[in-house]
C-alpha cells in the first residue's frame, strides 16, 4: 500500500485526478453556462459560469466532503464539522448518503436555510457561537472527547484535493479559459483550484470587503487574522485564510479582489434577472467583481466564473 502523502505535500493533477474517480459516484458533474459580457451588460468578452450551485447540498463542498468520507478511516462516533453553513450542509449529506453518523457545529449567523438542510439530513446540528472560529473550538472539542472523525472545512490535504476536482471538470468543459474567478473564504475552494491550473490560467480570489482573509494574509506575508462581517459571513467569512492553502495561493494566485456587500446583492439579482441563475451570497461574489468594475477582463480575455453556493431562500429576486 503506497505512504499516505504528508498533510502538507504538494497536490498535483495527478491527485485530483485520483481522488476525482473516486468521489465520482457521489457528485454531480455541474454544468456550464457559455455567455458572453453583454449578458451582465458589460464588454462582449467570452464568458462561462461554471453552476455549482447545483451540486448535490447546494455548493462545491460536496467535493470534499466525499472526498473526507471516502479516503478516510471513519470512527463509530462519526464524522464532526465546523462549518459557516454550506460544508456542515455537504458533510451531513454525504454522511448521510454513506450511512455515517454526523454531528455538526455553526455559529449564530449560519442561514436557517442551511440549518435546516443540515438537520434534513439527519444530522445533529450545534448552534452557537457569533464566528465560524467559535464553531471550529466547539467542534475541536467534540472531537477530543466522543474521538469522532473531523472533516475541517478548508485547511486539510482531502478537502483541497476534493476541491480541485471543479477545476478538472472546468477544465474538460472550457479548456481554453485564460482568467477563473474563485470565491474565497478559507480558501480551500481556490486552494484547490490553483493547485490543478498552476499557472496554465490565472486564477484571482474574490473576496468581500468585510472579510478580506487571503488578502490580509498576502498582505502580511502569512495567514492573520482578518474582520469576518458582511453579507457573505456564513460561507466567506472564516477569520483567517488557511495554512495549507496560503503557500497553493502565494505561488499560484495571481491576485485578490475585494467585492463590497452592495455589489454583491446586485450580483445576486444580475444573475437572476439575465440568467436566471440563483446564488446565495457567497456563490455571487465572483460576478460581483465583473459587475462592479473590480476586475475588468482584457479584450478578448476568455473569463471563467465559478458560481460556488445556492443555499439561500426559495423567493424569486423579480421585484
């Protein structure tokens, strides 16, 4: 049986690869939406929305998730996890699909939408805390004492690797893609994706102003401490960037936007009213960035945008 890789090894395509034929089975291969500037009404640059929104729980942590579950010798306690909402969502569902007991722990600001889907999979779902960082020590201490499996949301080699399979499936779908905008939160998300494209497209984070994780930590020349406010809180917002992604991001991230909360609700119902795609918060930053001018695409520049999250409520956004 060939070592197990340490935490912090290097993740190739040839790992994302792997773990994608195994994790298969149990997820979606999310489509892609081919649209043009003009849609958003801005340039007529060549756009692709890769709608993983529509991934089994509702977001790309299924990914990982699965990916924890099915790599990983899983105790009689089960599997815990901190989560701002859409991984404890994609952790209990996996859980639940696998026939492992989950146990899931969110702060205060988590979506009721994301509790209940929690709790819809059977679950036991802990409620407390204002922060993510409050549910990450409720969980780390769940964990030390019934000694159930933690499944951490971003800085762990599985959850990256799981990841990075959107990437490979971006890739199959759009391979001629020269700019992906990615979300980040704790940054497995980009993580994951800049480990597969390393330099064959750039890759930006998009991030919120009142939550700026990965470009404090690029300011600071480490992962730090950042605010974690804002209209994304409960799926960008973990306090700071991770520690395993931040090397991935330092060498393979071209750069950081940050997107205010008023540009993303006006992404959110841009999607809606042009596309008529449905995108929580979190999942609508990376339009946002287009649509407010913080990136602007050359002319011609080939741009893919990674819609990461739909669990929000079921209402229309027509006024």
């Amino acid at each position: 049986m060939p070592a197990t890789p340490a935490p912090d090894a290097p993740i190739t395509r040839a790992d994302i690869e792997a773990t994608y034929r195994i994790i298969r089975p149990h997820i979606r291969r999310t489509p892609v939406l081919e649209l043009t500037g003009a849609d958003l009404g801005l340039a007529a640059f060549p756009l692709t929305l890769k709608l993983e929104q529509l991934q089994h729980a509702g977001s790309f942590k299924t990914r990982g998730a699965f990916t924890n579950l099915l790599t990983r010798a899983v105790p009689a306690a089960g599997v815990a996890a901190a989560s701002g909402g859409n991984h404890g969502v994609a952790v209990a569902y996996a859980a639940s699909v696998l026939g492992v007991r989950a146990t899931i722990f969110v702060p205060t600001i988590s979506s009721p939408v994301k509790v209940a889907r929690i709790r819809a999979a059977g679950a036991e779902c802990v409620v407390g805390g204002d922060r993510y960082a409050d549910a990450l020590v409720a969980c780390e201490r769940f964990v030390a004492a019934a000694g159930a499996l933690s499944v951490h949301a971003f800085d762990q080699r599985e959850t990256l690797l799981g990841q990075g399979t959107l990437a490979l499936e971006l890739h199959e779908q759009a391979p001629e893609l020269d700019t992906v905008l990615v979300a980040v939160g704790g940054g497995g998300l980009i993580g994951g994706i800049a480990s597969w494209y390393a330099g064959a497209a750039r890759v930006v984070g998009i991030e919120p102003e009142a939550a700026p994780t990965l470009d404090a930590a690029f300011r600071a020349g480490e992962p730090v401490d950042a605010p974690a406010g804002g209209i994304a809180a409960d799926s960008l917002a973990p306090r700071r960037v991770g520690r395993l992604v931040f090397p991935i991001a330092r060498a393979h991230v071209e750069r950081v936007v940050l997107v205010s909360d008023e540009a993303i609700r006006a992404a959110q119902q841009a999607l809606w009213d042009r596309a008529r795609v449905v995108a929580e918060p979190g999942g609508a930053a990376t339009t946002a960035a287009l649509l407010s001018g913080r990136y602007v695409p050359a002319a011609g520049e080939r741009v893919g945008v990674v819609v990461s999250g739909g669990n929000t409520t079921a209402v229309s956004f027509d006024r």
